[in-house]
C-alpha cells in the first residue's frame, strides 16, 4: 500500500473511528418522531431511496444538505447522475462528497501528527449504484447539496428532490426536513 | 453505516473496528458510560482524543461578535469548558452537523451541568462570514454561543495554528460560490486553557455528552 494510501487510511481511520467506537447504538436524544417518507418502493423499479432527509438551514445559511439511502435491486449497474429541486427551495442542487483531505489530495497536511483531520467537499459527477448495492448518502460523505436556497429549511416541513439515475431515470422523493439524522 | 457501494471504504471501515478495539474501548465493558448509574466501577474513559503533550490554547483570543467584538480568551471561567469548532456557515455538510450534534449533546445533559459548557465557532471565511451571518448561523443551533471572527488573517491564522487548524479556501471567481476545506474537529478546552479531548467529525452527541460529564465531574466549579 502507498504511502499515499496509507495517509487516506490514517485519516479514514480517525474520522471513522467514533462512528463504531464500541458498537454503540446511535441512543442520542434525537427525535425519534414518525418514519421518514422519502421512500419509492415501485415493486419492478429497482432502484428504491429510503429515510431521504435534508438538514434544518439556519436562517442566515445559504447552503443546505440532503441525505439518503439509494438501493439497487436490479441486476445492472446504475448511478446516480443528477439531482434538482424546484427553484422555491433552492437555485441549484449537486452531488457533493465530503471527503479528508489526503483522499483526494497529496498536499501536505502537517497538523497535529493524526492527519490533521481536514475535511474538504467536492463536487462528484456520479455516485456509482451497483446492481443489488445500496449507496448511501450522510454527513460526512455524499450528500445533495442546495446552493442559494430560497427559504431556511424548517423543521417539519418536506422538501421534493428528484434524483436522476444512468438507468432508471428520475425518481422523486419528498424529504423530510430535520434537525438531526434519524 | 458505510458506504456500501466503497469497497475500499469497507476495508477501512474493518481496520477502524480493530484499531478501535485496541484503543478506543480499552478494557472499558461498561455498557454505557454515559449518564447510566454505574456503580463506581471501571474508571470512565474518554471518546475522543487526547494528544500528548496537550495543546496549550489560555494564550489565544479572538473577538467575540456577541460581545461587540471584546476578545474573547481559549479559556473558559474556573470549572467551565468551552467547545471550539473552526468552520464556516456556506458549509452544508460538516459545520451543521456537528453543530446539531453538540446542540443535542448539551441538550441531553442536565441544564446545571450543560451551563457550565460555552461554544464558540471561529470563520475561517471571514469574508463571507459577516458579523450578523455568523450570528444568526450560530443561533440556529444555540441560545449562547459565541461567533468569533476576526478580519485580520494574522491573528485568525494564529488562532488556528494554536489549535492546529487548517483550512484553505477553494479558487474561485469573484462572487462565485466556493467550498472551504478545513480541519473538522471539536476541541474541548478547560479552565485552565488546555485542550483536554478532541472530537473529530463523526463523535455521537451521546459520546460528546459523555466526554463533557464525565470532564466536568473532574472539574468542579469552584
């Protein structure tokens, strides 16, 4: 393995780190209200999203993010290509990854001798859905984001995003709008 | 949850488990160290990261916005911390996530114990950061908290580098929307201005809750 990868892994290692440390189960106090909607679940579609969510912007905040499950039941390959939403949520919507910045850089981090623990977001044209694979869309990884968003997303409130697939076209869901991951 | 669609994240995500094995959860079987009533057992231990030798931050200051700009020292009054987080408010993903998640941290603690906890956010995007958008973002998430922005990129470039913090904003054209890359860590700072966890992207609200109580437990107001 690289010295290069061997840097990613650090980092990797780092921010990945409290997400299974000690198998917790994710008890924080959030609200734990109604299942998300947000689900397509057509029986001979096989491409289904689950648990869509987009995050609670602060009024001051231009950009907001949305989240979700993408599984594809299918026997081919897809991928995840584009998403909109409607101009009253926001100007434009991408497919953003988040991403520490040794992976998708070689510049120096010096930092504190733990990798520094920088985070960098960029724009990704595609988000690979292999067939019977599930690609997962959260903090800290990809997301949709909203630029220019028209109105503060309010808790309570959904928010329709269509996703475009290479193979399954457009599949719309409505988001809930939280403050917190469910 | 990982990325199933990643395999390399899937490797990583095996040698997380066994390194956390070795070091995160080092001999504490307690089911739950958070606010559980543990029978004085095992001696708790933290979820984030403690580097040794500890960072020293008591000698930073930085204006405070919600005190019309008074600087505001890394060193929170005697049997307090302060959290402090290095970030922007165009951030979508990153910034608002640990916001909420300290937010529901402090939430779950009980309010005397909460108290006894500041957050202060510093820009690194002073630019775009105004004194009333960085307000506004931080009172989305709290109460009080403390928006520190300076316009001075020596003294802002200090601070950070007293926490060891980068960032580096991404070239654009004037007026055009850009990203900035910058180090995603909590820093808990005690009274005495020592950094005495630090929390990378990623630690549960329950976990930071844990780290706070189980801080302030050793830190009584005196």
């Amino acid at each position: 393995m690289s010295r290069h990868h061997l840097r990613a892994l650090a980092v990797a290692a780092l921010v990945a780190l409290p997400l299974v440390a000690c198998g917790d189960d994710d008890g924080a106090a959030t609200d734990t209200s109604a299942p998300s909607p947000g689900t397509v679940d057509e029986a001979d579609e096989p491409i289904a999203i689950a648990g869509a969510w987009a995050r609670t912007s602060p009024s001051m905040a231009t950009a907001g993010a949305a989240y979700a499950e993408i599984t594809n039941a299918g026997d081919e390959d897809d991928a995840l290509i584009g998403v909109s939403v409607d101009p009253s949520v926001a100007d434009r919507a991408e497919l953003h990854e988040t991403v520490p910045a040794d992976d998708d850089q070689d510049d120096d981090a010096t930092g504190g001798g733990h990798g520094g623990g920088m985070m960098h977001m960029r724009a990704v044209e595609e988000i690979p859905v292999p067939a019977g694979g599930t690609a997962v869309l959260e903090p800290g990884g990809y997301h949709v984001m909203l630029l220019d968003l028209a109105a503060p997303l309010e808790v309570g409130d959904t928010v329709e995003i269509t996703f475009t697939f290479e193979r399954a076209g457009d599949v719309v869901v409505e988001a809930d709008i939280r403050d917190t991951a469910p | 949850m990982e990325p199933r669609s990643r395999p390399l994240a899937r490797a990583l995500a095996g040698v997380v488990a066994l390194l956390l094995a070795a070091a995160a959860c080092g001999g504490d079987d307690a089911p739950a160290d958070a606010g559980s009533a543990s029978t004085t057992a095992a001696p708790a231990t933290l979820h984030g990261y403690q580097r040794e030798p500890s960072l020293e931050v008591g000698h930073v200051a930085l204006p405070d916005v919600s005190a019309g700009g008074a600087p505001m020292a890394m060193r929170p009054p005697a049997g307090e911390l302060l959290l402090v987080y290095f970030g922007y408010t165009s951030c979508p993903d990153i910034c608002p996530t640990t916001m909420a998640d300290i937010r529901v941290a402090l939430e779950s603690m009980p309010p005397e114990l909460a108290e006894r906890v500041a957050v202060a956010m510093v820009t690194v995007d002073p630019e775009r950061d105004t004194d009333e958008v960085l307000t506004g973002y931080l009172e989305h998430f709290f109460d009080r908290a403390h928006p520190l922005r300076t316009d001075d990129p020596d003294e802002l470039a200090a601070a950070a580098q007293a926490f060891t913090v980068q960032w580096e904003i991404e070239e654009h054209e004037p007026g055009e929307a850009y990203a900035v890359g910058h180090t995603s860590v909590t820093f808990v700072v005690d009274d005495t201005g020592t950094v005495v966890v630090e929390w990378p992207f990623g630690v549960r609200s329950r976990e930071m809750a844990a780290d706070l109580t189980l801080l302030l437990s050793e830190q009584e107001p005196t």
